[in-house]
C-alpha cells in the first residue's frame, strides 16, 4: 500500500480510472433521476440514496470476486459464428431494458395519463422503482467494473476509484434529479438518451463498439442546448 502512495504509476492509473469511472456514471445517474421524478417527496429522495448505496455495493462486491468476473468474457454459446459471453448477455438485456424503460416513460409523458402517486400506490410505486434501480445498477456496475479491471492491477487503486466516483455521482445526482423534475422537457430528453445508452449497451453485447465519445457529445450538445431554452423560458417570464 505504501508502495502504491509513492508511485506516480499509480497516482496516474487512479487518475484515470476515477475519470473514466465518474463518466460511466453519467448513465446512471440519468437513469436514477428519470425514475425518482415519478415519486414524490420525500421518497425521492430516499429512492436516490438506495439506489447509489446500492451501486457503490454492487461495484465493491464484483471487485471483491474478480476471477468470476473475468470469467464473464469466457464464450458460453455461438449463434451463426458469434460467441457471446455472459458479460454480452447482460448488456443485450440491460440495454433492451432501458429502451423498453424509456419508451414505456415517454408514452406515459406523452398521453399525459400519470397524476401523482396515490397514497394506496405510493408504496408499490417506490418499490418498483427500488427494483428497476438494482437492476440498471446490476447491469453498469458489471459494465464498470470489467473496464477497472482492465484498466488497473491493484484492487487497492480500483476500489479507490469506484469510492471517488460514486461520491461525485451522489453529490451531482441531487440537483441532476430536481432539474429534470422540474422541466418536462429535460426529462423528455433524458429519456432520450436512456435509449440511446439502451442501444449502445446492446451494441457491445453484439461486439458492436459504438464510441462513448459520440454518445456523450451527444448528450452534453443536446443538455446545452436545452439549457438555454430553459434560460430562455425563465427571462421570458419574468415581469418586465
């Protein structure tokens, strides 16, 4: 470990892999904020904080059980020539479920048949989120954590990482999540890009790499461009 402090190697690595990780979490941090608008406060909230607690969890447990992990890239099956390994299994899936997700939120917005949460449903509603939560949580940590693994030797600089990033995601996930809220139209647009992550992660689980560079000039292009509509709406309503 004291070895590891004096290395410039390893300040460096660290460096890195918390960069990378911090922008790993983008996708789930938008994930987070368009499920816990649909609850009200102080659930929200709550919601929130499980499911980051959550996802710091997952992160550390899969670290804990790296040769498993590993494993995951090993081929269990072919169809036509293309070997898939559980890792490509859960990618297929967890992507076709933020794209059933999002579009399922979409058509919710856009026929405009959700009020807020009876107190009768008010549970079974934060419980369903909780659920969706541990299973998008599931499918990036498994995501993030075979990138650490590739990226760095030492578990002592992977789980530094993963606590620094988690804790960037749990400071910005707070006003992320009050902003897409408070404005239909980001929220549309979030949903947007959960389809978009949805495809991508499809993408890799057909070895299909789509550049995450693209994706996330994307989303910050776009995020920009709402902003200032946004900026916009305000002056406009303000009292001349």
């Amino acid at each position: 470990m004291i070895e590891l402090l004096s290395s410039p190697e390893a300040w460096a690595a660290l460096l890195t892999l918390t960069a990378l990780e911090i922008v790993l979490g983008i996708d789930n941090v938008i994930f987070l904020s368009v499920l816990v608008s649909r609850i009200p406060e102080p659930r929200a909230t709550r919601a929130r904080q499980i499911g980051l607690g959550l996802a710091l969890l997952f992160r550390l447990a899969l670290l804990s059980v790296l040769v498993w992990l590993i494993g995951l890239t090993t081929p269990v099956f072919s169809i036509a020539d293309r070997a898939f390994s559980w890792r490509d299994i859960i990618l297929i899936l967890g992507g076709l479920f933020l794209i059933a997700k999002a579009t399922h939120e979409i058509h919710a917005e856009v026929e405009a048949k959700d009020g807020e949460a009876q107190p009768s449903t008010a549970d079974r509603a934060f419980f369903w989120v909780i659920v969706q939560i541990v299973i998008v949580d599931l499918v990036f940590s498994i995501d993030s954590i075979i990138t650490a693994i590739g990226m760095a030797q030492d578990i002592e600089i992977m789980v530094a990482a993963v606590l620094i990033a988690m804790a960037v995601m749990y400071v910005s996930s707070g006003p992320v999540a009050r902003f897409v809220s408070e404005h239909p139209t980001t929220k549309m647009l979030a949903l947007a890009f959960l389809v978009l992550i949805g495809v991508a992660l499809v993408a890799d689980g057909f070895a299909f790499h789509i550049p995450r560079g693209y994706i996330y000039f994307a989303i910050l292009f776009s995020a920009a461009v709402e902003f200032f509509n946004v900026l916009a709406k305000r002056n406009r309503a303000k009292p001349r």
